[in-house]
C-alpha cells in the first residue's frame, strides 16, 4: 500500500480538495486498493470540521464530495505515509520543523512540483479570499494530482 497525506494550515480547505480530487484520480484508474490517502493540517483549531462550506460547494460543482473531519497532523504520520505533500512553503516549513532529525525529509514535497506546466509554486490559501480564490485552488490541485499519481506510478515501475 501507498500512503498520501496532504497537508495545509487548517485542513479545511486546500489539503481536504486535494484529498478529495486525488481519490478520484486513483479510482478512475482503479488503484483504490493500492492506495491510503488523508489529509492533515499544521494547526489544530478546525479539529473536527468538515471542510469550509465554500469549498464544499465549490468541489460539488465538479462532481466532488468532500467529507473528511479536519485533523491536526501527528508524529506518527511520517512513519505511516510514504508522501507528505504540502500546499505552501510555510506547511513545508512547519512539517519540517517536527521532523527535527530530517530522517523524513524526502517524503515532503510541495503539491505544485508536480504541476510543472504552472509557475505557480504554492497553492494558494483561499481562507479570506472570494469564491474565485476556491475555483483556483480546485483546478491547481486536481492538475497537479494528476502529475503526483503519473509521478508515484513511474517511481513504483522503477522498483523504488
Ligand atoms: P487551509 O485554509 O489551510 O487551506 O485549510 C485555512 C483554513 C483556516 C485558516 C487559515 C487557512 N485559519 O486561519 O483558521
């Protein structure tokens, strides 16, 4: 199995839609089996949550349920997933900071590395922005989703 954990600030919004469009990725080419995917986020105070109703309604658009509660990200996930991905270079940056040793350094990457078409380099936090802000946040990450499940598929052909 292969575990693929996103991680934002709140895990209300970005890391949950790109949770959300991931699984559906991985679905499509039937590779549900194969996979564990969750989304986690650096801070606490939304435990519990379901993702921003604005978010919600914005993935429902496109045929997405986002149903995850909102959970902070706990040591143990960076033994439990092989991919830790993060939205922004201030998530990268708090990860890391709890992986004081670095042993787990490799596993986190940013979201936008596997979008290489856009020069976009975080995904950007829609949490005080307008509806627009959300629309963005959905197409980033279902693009670059679709890069990180080519990107795991090649890795896992390598026998790595
Ligand atoms: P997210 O968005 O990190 O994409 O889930 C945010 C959610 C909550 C807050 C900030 C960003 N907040 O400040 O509570």
């Amino acid at each position: 199995m292969i575990g693929v954990l996103f991680v934002c600030l709140g895990n209300i919004c970005r890391s949950p839609a790109a949770e959300g469009a991931f699984k559906r990725l991985v679905e499509r080419d039937g590779l549900q089996d194969k996979f564990f995917i969750d989304s986690a986020g650096t801070i606490d105070r939304h435990q519990g949550e379901l993702p921003d109703s604005r978010m919600r309604t914005r993935a429902k658009e496109r045929g997405l349920n986002l149903s995850s509660r909102s959970r902070p990200l706990v040591d143990e996930d960076f033994d439990k997933f092989d991919y830790i991905i993060v939205m922004d270079k201030a998530n990268h940056r708090d990860v890391c900071k709890r992986d004081a040793k670095g042993h787990y350094k490799e596993k986190v990457r940013l979201m936008m590395e596997f979008a290489p078409d856009s020069s976009l380099q975080e995904v950007p936090d829609p949490y005080f922005g307008g509806i627009e802000g959300f629309n963005q946040v959905l197409d980033m990450v279902e693009s670059a989703g679709e890069g990180l499940l080519k990107s795991i598929k090649q890795q896992k052909a390598l026998g790595i």
